[in-house]
C-alpha cells in the first residue's frame, strides 16, 4: 500500500544524500564502509544510540516550533516504560552514592496557573554517571527512575542525588564514528522528565546544571542553558528550582 508521507520524505532523503554524494565525490569503497557501519551498529544493539545523539535533537526542535511550554528535549535511548511510582518524591533512596539534590516546583499551563496530579516520570544517571539496567544489571534495575504526581496547588518535590556527566558508550561503533568526527563522547550531566496531565501535551524534556564542562559541547548538541539549573549549596545537599510548563491539549 502506497504512504504519500513516507514516499515524500524517502524521495527527498535519497535526492539529498545522492546530493552530497555528488558534491563530495563518494567513494565506492566510502558507500561500503558506511553499509558496513551501519550493520556494525545495528549488531552491536546501537541503533537507538546512533540515531538519538546524531539525529533526535534536530527532530524535537522541529517539531516543537509551535510549543510554548518548557523546551523539549531528546528522549534518549534510556527510558524505560513502568518505572516506579515514588513515594515523597524520593528518587533516590538513602544509600545512593553522590550529593543530595532537592529539586522544587510548580507545573503550570502557559497562563501560569498550576496544574495538579500532573504524572511527572523521572530518569536519570547515577553520580558515578551510570543508568539503571543499561549500565547497572539486571534489565529491570530501575534505580533513579520514578514516576510521581504533583500536588493539588501544582507543586512537587523530588529528592535525589546530582547526577554525573556521561560519557555515551564508545568502544562501539558510536564511539568510533564520534572519535572519527574529532568530538568527545561527554554528554553533560542530565536528568529526563516526560511530564503529562490530563487535558495537556506530553512533555519531555531534560535538565541540565550551570557550570557544567560539557554544557555547550554536548556530544547529543542539545542542551541548553534555559534549561540549566543554577545549585544553591548547603553542606553537602544541593536545592533548585524548576518551574514546569505545559500547553493545553488542541
Ligand atoms: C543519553 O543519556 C541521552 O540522554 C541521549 C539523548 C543520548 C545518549 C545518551
Ligand atoms: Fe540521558
């Protein structure tokens, strides 16, 4: 069965590729070894990969020209559908390595009133910048991940640790094609958030911290200092604040 859209948008993608291909002189021997990459990527379990830290950034933005809510950011190749439901906002239980973060705030619509029970599903890396199940054994360690809900006056508190910066995988197929560009394979440290209420858009986005080394040369070329929270220490906790908005389902 013929799909007009995915007949468009291959049509061009072919015309654009065979484009550069003419402009750059591919090489007959460069086509293979790109086929070969991608299979080595693919075999390698990279595909999610690959695609999220060169291409997922650029489809969000896109596609988000319109939103008037918090920036929405990349979902990445870690989110696991199911996390826990926490409770008091705890996401990081009390022997988790790293400085306490207390993060505070209200979600709100694009008029600034608040929104209560709004499900807020949290993910993130640890302090030494490992994820859960990906980084950690076994498939369903979901240590740092949780799902809560905003309070009635909109506002929520969740409790965990400051996550590391991260370096995506690269002894694979990803590494090398990073290294090849001359990039470094450091993502700044990051927690996700899909944020959603009943009658509003899904939110996902990802939070980032000022004064971060690798905020403006993320590998992924997607954080932003609009969403980079400055920390207020106090001993060895750290608090902000973090206002999130979301827009009215059409
Ligand atoms: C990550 O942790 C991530 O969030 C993205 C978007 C890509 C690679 C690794
Ligand atoms: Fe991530």
């Amino acid at each position: 069965m013929t799909n007009p859209r995915v007949a468009h948008l291959m049509e061009d993608l072919f015309l654009a590729v065979n484009d550069l291909v003419a402009k750059h002189e591919v090489t007959h021997e460069e086509y293979r070894a790109a086929v070969a990459f991608l299979n080595e990527a693919a075999e390698a379990g990279e595909t999610m990969l690959l695609l999220d830290v060169f291409l997922e950034g650029g489809v969000v933005d896109a596609s988000s020209r319109e939103w008037r809510g918090t920036p929405k950011q990349a979902v990445g190749p870690y989110y696991l559908e199911d996390a826990p439901w926490i409770e008091d906002g705890q996401l990081a239980g009390p022997d988790e390595e790293g400085d306490r973060l207390l993060l505070t705030g209200t979600v709100r619509d694009v008029d600034g009133n608040p929104i209560s029970d709004a499900v807020l599903d949290w993910w993130q890396a640890d302090a030494k910048g490992r994820y859960g199940a990906f980084d950690i054994p076994p498939r369903t360690n979901m240590n740092l991940r949780g799902r809560m809900h905003s309070k009635e006056d909109g506002s929520y508190a969740l409790h965990t640790v400051v996550p590391a910066a991260y370096p995506i995988p690269h002894e694979g197929p990803t590494g090398r094609l990073v290294e090849a560009l001359g990039w470094h394979p450091w993502r700044p440290a990051h927690i996700h958030l899909i944020a959603g209420g009943d009658g509003y858009q899904p939110l996902i986005t990802q939070i980032y911290f000022e004064g971060d080394e690798y905020l403006d040369s993320d590998v992924g070329r997607m954080a932003r200092h609009d969403l980079a929270l400055q920390l207020t220490t106090n001993g060895d906790s750290r608090r902000a604040d973090f206002d999130i908005v979301l827009e009215a389902s059409v």
